[in-house]
C-alpha cells in the first residue's frame, strides 16, 4: 500500500487527531469527550452564531451530513439535554432546534480546547500553507459534490 496517497493521509490524519482527543494521558480532552461529540460541538456552534431560527434540514446543508446522521446526533443531543425541539406553528414537520443552557456552558468550557488542538496540530505550518490547505480542502469538496451520479 502506497502511505503517500492523500485519502490515506487524510484517514491518517482524522484518526490521530480522535485518538489524541480520547487517550487516557490527555485529561482535558478526556473530559469533554463524554460529554460531547465534535459533530455535536458543530451543531452548537452553528446555532449559537446564527442569528435566525436553525433546523435539522440547515444543519445537514452546513455539515454536509445525511438526513438520518443529523437525525441520530440530534435525538441523542436531545435525550442529554443540550437541546429542545419545537414544532413551528407554520408547519408541524419542522422543529427549530434551541440549546439548552448547559449546552451552551459545555460549548463555551470545550471551544477553548478545540482551539488548542488546532494550535497544536498546525504549528509550524505557515498562514499561507494554512490558507492554500483549507483551499484545496474546499476545492476538493466541491469536486466531490458535483460528481455526475
């Protein structure tokens, strides 16, 4: 097997950044695992920064996540307390999702160490490294999204 190719990098790469989170020597991060999960840590972030109303259906555009996985984390969220669903009187079927307080406390407590993490894992890399990355990244995202099915 060829180390060098880069979807073997990229699973390499997501695997070592899971295994730092949860090991046993990594306390800080080790008490936030439990409680919360990265995708978890995304929805928060993107309810506590949008200024309007968030659904389920704005979630699985900004995650990039199937219906069922964005369903599965948000039923999960909601059995731990860290959000409500509330029908909208315009339409039964769609709930807006509202954090709860202690939602809000285990985010603002874990965003810190997300940060970290991230100082960590791109030190010594230059900003403009950085920014061609993320480009690239984007690029290949888009790439894969408008594949002819």
């Amino acid at each position: 097997m060829n180390d060098d190719r880069l979807l073997f990098q990229l699973k390499s790469l997501e695997k070592s950044i899971i295994r730092y989170l949860i090991t046993e020597d990594n306390s800080n991060f080790k008490k936030m695992m439990p409680i919360t999960t990265p995708t978890q840590m995304q929805i928060m972030e993107i309810i506590l920064k949008t200024p309007e109303d968030v659904y389920q259906k704005d979630l699985e555009e900004k995650l990039n996540l199937r219906r069922a996985t964005v369903s599965g984390v948000l039923q999960t969220m909601e059995k731990n307390n860290l959000i409500t669903r509330v029908c909208v009187s315009s339409d039964a079927r769609a709930k807006k999702i509202i954090l709860n307080k202690k939602a809000k406390e285990i985010f603002l407590s874990n965003q810190q160490k997300l940060v970290d993490l991230e100082k960590i894992i791109t030190k010594d890399i230059s900003s403009s490294d950085l920014q061609l990355f993320s480009k690239i990244i984007k690029t290949m995202k888009e790439n894969i999204k408008n594949i002819d099915r």
